[in-house]
C-alpha cells in the first residue's frame, strides 16, 4: 500500500515537472533602426481576437510573457513609429527575439488595424504633424544654422505668418540644434494644444536624439564651398553700375560622428566632433557724400569669416531593469571676426570681433515604476560666454538709409548661465493617458555693455548731412555693468480620454510664473479632440490659452537704462560737430527706461478645427483653419511726449519717458491645405507640403515698438510686419536607380509690407517713426502699407551612395519554432521592423544646391521717405545661388 502511495506521488511530479517543462516563455528586446533600447513599449500576445497576455518592456527594453505552447500573435506598438505584427510558435526554451521597430514616416497616422489607410484619433497622430526620419535627416544640410533655418521654414508655413519657431530637444526647451548624425527623428507641429509646452504647437519642433546602442559604426563628413561656383549677388556692381567681380571666399566643413557600446547592453555612446570654417561675402549698399557736394552710389563686396569647433557627446546607461539615465555634454567655441551688422548700408568702419563660448549639459533619468507608470527626470546647465569687440570707437554716423559710419562702438561681453529642471509622470492605460510635471528655469546673466557711450547723430538725408543739419544726437553712459536673475516656474496636467473607439477627448491645462514682474495669474486651460468620421476620415480640433513670458533681455533693457545705472540724453536738432555748443552735457535732460504699474504678461488665444482624409496608396490630404487672438501684448509709449499740438513736452526738465506697457493686441486668421505621401515601392518618395492663405494684423511691433502718437493707440492698427498672404512649401525626398537620391524644397510667399515713413521726429518726442499724412483722406497713414515683391526658392540635393566592399546582411532573426523561410511561418506577415540592413562601409557623394535656379528675391525694403533708396529694396532676402560638395564615408 505504502509502495502504490509512493509511486502515484512519483508519477504525479514527474507529470507536473512534464508540464512545466512544456510550457513556453517569450522573450526578446525591443530597439529602434539605431540600435537603441525602447524602454515602456507595449507588447501584446494574442490568439484570435481574444488578448491572452500584455506587458511593456523594461528600461533595457527587455519583455517577457509566459505562455502555453502553441501558435500566437505578437503585436508591438509604440507612438510615432510602425506598428510590428508577427505570428511566433511559442515552444519550451524557445530563443530570445530581437526586434526592431521603424519609425512611420512624415505622420504617425497608422493604429494597430486591418486597413492602413485607417487615421487613427490620438492626438500625436494628426496628418498636420511633419515628421521627418533618420533617412530624410540625412539629407538635410550639415551645418546647423542652414538646418534650423530649414526647420523654420517648415515650422512657419502653418500657423501664423511670422510666428516664432521653438525648438524642443529631447524634452528641453531651447539650445543648440545637434548634428545631424546624432537626430533620430524631428517631428513638427505635433499636438499643437498640449499643456506640456508654453507655445502653440504650430511653431513648435521637436528634436529627439539618438545614443550609440547597437554595433560600433561611424562617418567621417566633409562639405566644400568656393565662390566661384556660386551665383552673383545682384547688388554687387563697381561704380558705374555693371557687375563687379565677385571676391574669393571659400567654406569648409568637417564632422565626424562615433556611436557604439562601450559596455554592451549596459553603457553607450554617441560622439561627435564638428569643424566649420566659412567666409561668408555679402553687400554693401550705400549713398555716400561725394567730392563735388552731392551724393554718389557706393557698393563693394564684404567678406566675413565664420568659424565653429564643437564636440557633442551622448550617452545612455541602464541603471538596472527598469531606470535609464541619459547624459548629454557639448561645447562649442565660436569665432566671428570682422563682423558687420547693421545692415546693407553699414560701412566697412563699424565692424567688430565677435568670440562666443557655450557649453551644455543635459541629464535625464526615466523609471518604467510599472506597466502603465513611467517618470522622467530632466536637468540642464548651459553657460554662454559672448564678446565683441570693435574695430574703431569713434563717434557714430548715422544718414537714415543712406549710410551708417563712423565708430562701431559696440563693446560688450556677457556670461550667462542657465539652469533648468523638470519632473514628469506619465500614465498609460487603455482609454485614459495622463501626464503631469513641474518645470523650472533659472537664468543668471552678467553683461558688461558700452554700446553708443561716445555718441551717435542721425541725419534725416544726405543733403542735411552735407549742409551739416542733424535730426537728433544720442548718447549714453553711466555703469556699463549689470547682473539680472530670473526664475521662471510652470505646472501643467494633460489628459488624454478615449471615450469611445471613434472620439478622444483632450483636456489639460498649464500654469506659469515668473519674477520680475507682478503677474502671476497666468492659468492656461487646454482642450482639444478629434472624431473619426469614418475609418478614412477624422474630424480634428482645439483651442487654448498660451501666455507669454516678460523675457530677460526685455528685463535687462529696462534695468541698464532706468536713468540711475545708465543715462542716457536724446538731443533734437542739435549742433554739429559739437551737440552740447560748449557747455555741460550733465544738464542735457535724461530718457528713462520705466514699466507701467499694471504690467501684465502677454497671452494669445488659439482655436484651430481640420479635416484630416487618408486615402489610397500613402496619400494624406488636411483641410484646416487656425485663428489667434493676441492680448496685452507689449509695446512702448513714450509718457512725456508733447500733447498734440505742442511742441513741448509736459515735464521739459525730464527727457523722453519710454515706458513699457501690455497694451497691444492682434488678429490672425489662417487657412491651410496639406498634403503627404509616401509610396512603399522602388521609388520610395516621401512628399510633404501645404499651403497657407493668411491674413494678420496688430497695434505692436514688439516691446521696443513705439506708436507714432503716444496718446492715441488706434491709429496703430493694421497689417502686421510679418502678414504673408500666400505661403507654400513642399518638400520630397525620393530614390532613383543607381542608388541616387533626391531631396528638394520649394518655398514661396507672396509679399510683404513695409511701413512708409517721413524720415523726421514731426512730434519732436524723440522717436524717428513719424508716418506721413494721405492727401486724399487727411489722415496719417496706416502701418506696413507699403507693399515687396515675394520670394520664391529652390533647394535641392542629390547624393549617391557607393559601397566600399562586398554588402553583408545581418543575420536574419531567428524564430523559435518557426518553419518558414527565414525562421518564419509561412502564413505570417512580413517583418516591417525586421533589422536586414546592409553592412560594411560605404561612400556618399552629395552635391548641395540652395536657390537652384539662382532667383533674385528681394528683400529689405526702404520705407523711409528721405532716403535715395525710398521705395526699392537694398539687398537680397535670400543669397544668389551656392553649391555645396560633399563627401561622407560610413564604416
């Protein structure tokens, strides 16, 4: 009996031990096309339309779901990139998978579904959302002032014309753009209403970089430039006006970029160093006093020199199973000799030096704390050292739009620091999503500033000039030193609700405060949807509050001149060459910096509503209109002015009174058809464009913006300086045989205006604005009624890739189990985030071409009615055409 109870107690563990044995687990580490871990992915097995296990991956974007043996699918899915779907046999001790995901190009607009022309209703998937790959970054250009200015255009296509482009790089706000080599991916106007960011989404790109996870691979880059191959700026004539010679100038430049494992799976790197040598020749175009009394035209080539060092390093360490720290450091040193600004009627006279020094360092630790919890932690300290020097400190001339000479009398030099940091949480669940943090800025800026301490005389033409007859002298001095501190804090709350499988509903909302100024009532609430008409279709919308901050250089301007740290004097009509005829500068009344009592922060208020429509073969079509509203916007109002009809001001012992107020307003009304496309065949294109019909006005151009008359602020309003009409942009990016490739811009914008002015202070209130009176109606003239030409630009690039040696392909990923081809079942989809890349090194050649057709765009038009060039533009918006050669070795 006792022998029987022993062996049935035998077989039953033996038949457990059976069981378990059989029993299957599947593992594997989900990365992107670089190499790097994708950390709270999540990861769904299924067996028909019942789900049977879901999980996220860990930090080291590891996953694990035990599992009866048998046939499942296993669907992974994370935002912005493809959905991967493939059907694995799960068995005992089956292997590891390694699974690479692949970004969805240009619109994260595909959901898990049967139909892939289905638009899903998240909000980071609306088709306005530009999203550009590593594949397209690669052919944008390599220096990083050329690659924000090509962002910009992107960015300021949509939204307002005119509205200020905000780069946000991997989640901090401002910065230097990183090389191309380290950008994994760049989204544009992604979610426009989310309370995580202050700005609206229209003019915002974000930049997400990549670390060296994967195997050990690198390029080494180097881009050429000679102005021989380069178009003529048009402006460039000798002195009887025939074209002049253009000037040797050459531009080289030289990155190299390493990125690989330094502890396998454990610690990575990205580095990058970059050299940057241009000479950069631009125009000058002035009227000049000649012998014989009268005025003689002056245009001559002037050449600059622009030279950058910079090393970019990045790093991502996994702590343990479920936290990852990521470590950014770079440093760059600037030097800009023989610098010229001013614009194309500065003479040789008033350059200067100019030396900037920056380093960055970026710090971020993400916790996956369970399947649906994640938090991040970001910090920053960046630090900015600048200098100029000029060439000559002499008294300054200014002749309106004739010519600027004279001493430069530019002499600066600031250190800034700035310290930034914020906390996040994040939660995902199946209808809800949730994100909530707290930011944080503080800046820290020391400045040393002698700018026009030796004094300036403006003259309102060439002839009063000539007959010595100035408009105005102004001066300052005092203490050149100034230390200003900032802190800036925000809170927000997003949430994102699925109500039903057809709507989601966003609702969040953003507070801001900061010092320096007294408002602090500065709630920004949030709200958007989006709708699913049909599976092809979706019904898009939102609106929101987005407040404006009191900027530290708006801060520091009215700290240096408050009349006790600086002073400085402003002189009507004076003497010349003496303004003071002898006697005591010191009695010369003083113009103060001062802000209104009941200064507030500015705020727009924004409603966007789109219709989005995919259809067959990649095509995405986005019928949409966005208005902006903008309040309290700044401007500055001079409070001693004279009283209409007087030539006196109230207080004659007291200078101009420049007070800073938010009394501005304006209006923007936008309507926009997009387009993207991307065809999956041998061609490969990848088109994305749209077109903008805008109108804009307002009562403000800026905080240093003054009215023409400062006791009546409803003769401002009217066109904005920034209205454009028309704006269109389209940019494609396509394969052809041979393995060449193609990538081309076209931009072009209507018009526009330019404020017409007499060139005189009529009001005597010491501002040089004065508009002149129509004849017709009696009245003064509106702002910006002068009227450009439009620009219309070209870019294209073409590069061919050759291969080095024999091309290997990587293994191809085994499945466990799997008895098709490949390791893969027959009746399984195929891989769309398989990894069979080429390996081995390759060689590309690329030729860069900015203003293909070497367009003359005009631009910088003369509003002044004094000047010669009243009326016509004095340079070019865009330079004549450049060629740009490169060549680029993979290994």
């Amino acid at each position: 009996m006792q022998t029987r109870n022993l062996l049935l107690i035998l077989l039953t563990l033996l038949a457990a031990i059976t069981l378990s044995a059989q029993s299957g687990k599947v593992r594997g580490r989900v990365m992107d096309s670089t190499g790097s871990v994708m950390p709270g992915i999540r990861v769904k097995l299924s067996q028909g339309d019942k789900v049977v296990k879901e999980t996220s991956s860990t930090t080291t974007g590891e996953f694990e779901i035990a599992a009866e043996p048998g046939d499942y699918r296993l669907e992974i899915t994370a935002p912005d990139f493809a959905p991967y779907a493939e059907m694995v046999k799960v068995m005992p001790d089956m292997r590891p998978l390694s699974i690479t995901m692949l970004l969805a190009p240009f619109s994260q607009n595909v959901e898990v579904t049967e139909n892939r022309t289905e638009i899903s209703i998240d909000p980071d998937s609306s088709l306005q959302t530009t999203v550009l790959d590593k594949e397209f970054i690669d052919t944008l250009p390599d220096n990083e002032d050329e690659l924000a200015e090509y962002l910009q255009e992107i960015a300021g296509s949509r939204g307002s014309a005119g509205g200020n482009a905000t780069f946000i790089i991997d989640g901090f706000t401002g910065g230097r753009i990183p090389p191309k080599d380290q950008i994994r991916e760049i989204r544009i106007g992604n979610n426009p209403f989310s309370s995580e960011f202050s700005g609206i989404g229209y003019g915002r790109t974000e930049i997400i970089t990549r670390a060296g996870t994967g195997e050990f691979h690198g390029n080494i880059n180097f881009g050429f430039r000679q102005s021989s191959l380069n178009g003529r700026d048009p402006y460039l004539t000798t002195t009887d006006g025939s074209p002049a010679i253009k000037p040797p100038a050459q531009t080289r430049n030289f990155q190299s970029n390493f990125s690989g494992p330094i502890i396998r799976n454990k610690l990575s790197l990205n580095l990058n160093v970059h050299y940057f040598d241009n000479e950069n020749t631009s125009t000058i175009r002035a009227i000049i006093p000649a012998s014989d009394g009268t005025g003689q035209s002056y245009s001559a080539p002037y050449v600059s020199a622009n030279r950058i060092r910079s090393t970019d390093a990045r790093s991502q360490f996994a702590i343990d199973k479920n936290n990852t720290l990521y470590v950014n450091y770079q440093i760059q040193h600037q030097q800009r000799p023989n610098r010229l600004s001013g614009g194309p009627t500065t003479l040789q006279d008033r350059a200067a030096d100019n030396v900037v020094r920056n380093s960055e360092f970026q710090m971020r630790e993400t916790a996956v704390l369970t399947n649906s919890l994640v938090h991040e932690v970001r910090f920053e300290y960046r630090q900015d050292f600048a200098q100029t020097t000029p060439h000559l400190v002499a008294e300054a001339i200014n002749v309106l739009d004739a010519f600027n000479g004279g001493g430069g009398q530019n002499n600066s030099l600031s250190t800034n620091r700035r310290l930034e940091m914020s906390n996040l949480l994040m939660f995902s669940g199946k209808k809800w999503t949730v994100k909530s943090g707290f930011q944080s800025l503080y800046r820290r800026n020391h400045s040393l500033q002698q700018n026009n301490f030796i004094g300036t005389f403006t003259f309102s033409s060439l002839a009063d000039y000539i007959a010595g007859r100035p408009l105005q002298f102004t001066q300052r001095r005092g203490n050149p030193l100034l230390d200003v501190n900032q802190l800036e804090v925000a809170s927000f709350i997003q949430n994102d609700w699925k109500m039903t499988p057809k709507f989601n509903l966003s609702l969040g909302a953003r507070y801001e405060a900061q010092t320096n100024i007294s408002d602090h009532d500065n709630i920004d609430p949030r709200i958007g949807f989006a709708y699913q008409l049909t599976k092809t279709m979706v019904l898009r919308g939102g609106a929101g509050i987005f407040h404006q901050r009191l900027d530290e250089q708006i801060v520091e301007g009215l700290f240096r001149l408050d009349g006790a740290r600086q002073q400085q004097i402003i002189i009507l009509r004076p003497a010349f060459p003496d303004p003071f005829l002898g006697g005591n500068s010191a009695l010369a009344p003083i113009t103060r910096r001062t802000q209104a009592s009941d200064l507030v922060t500015p705020y727009m208020t924004d409603a966007s509503v789109s219709l989005e429509k995919s259809l067959p073969k990649g095509l995405g079509l986005t019928f949409s209109w966005y208005t902006s509203r903008g309040v309290h916007l700044y401007r500055s109002r001079n409070t001693n002015a004279p009283l209409p009809g007087s030539d006196v001001a109230p207080d004659p012992s007291q200078g101009p009174a420049f007070q800073l107020e938010s009394t501005g307003n304006s209006k923007s009304n936008n309507y926009t058809i997009g387009w993207q496309e991307r065809l999956r065949n041998k061609w490969s294109l990848r088109l994305f464009g749209n077109y903008t019909l805008g109108y804009s006005k307002n009562d403000t151009d800026g905080w240093q913006g003054f009215p023409v008359n400062s006791y009546d602020m409803r003769s401002e309003w009217g066109r904005a300086g920034s209205d454009t009409r028309h704006r269109f942009l389209t940019g494609a990016n396509w394969n052809m045989p041979g393995d060449l490739n193609i990538t081309t811009q076209v931009n072009w914008s209507s018009s526009r205006p330019y404020t017409i002015a007499t060139g005189s202070d009529d009001n005597n209130d010491g501002i040089i604005n004065d508009r002149p009176i129509d004849p017709l109606t009696g009245k003064m003239i509106a702002r910006n009624t002068g009227v450009g030409a439009g620009i219309f630009n070209i870019n294209l690039s073409v590069q061919k890739t050759v291969k080095l040696e024999g091309s290997e392909k990587s293994a191809p990923g085994t499945r466990a189990g799997n008895n098709g081809p490949n390791g893969v079942n027959n009746f399984a989809e195929p891989q769309r985030g398989s990894n069979r890349q080429n390996t081995g090194p390759t060689m590309t050649i690329r030729a860069y071409f900015q203003n293909l057709l070497n367009t003359v765009q005009y631009g910088n038009y003369v509003g002044t009615m004094t000047s010669p060039f009243f009326g016509h533009a004095i340079s070019t918006a865009r330079p004549a055409r450049q060629i740009e050669l490169g060549l680029r070795f993979n290994f």
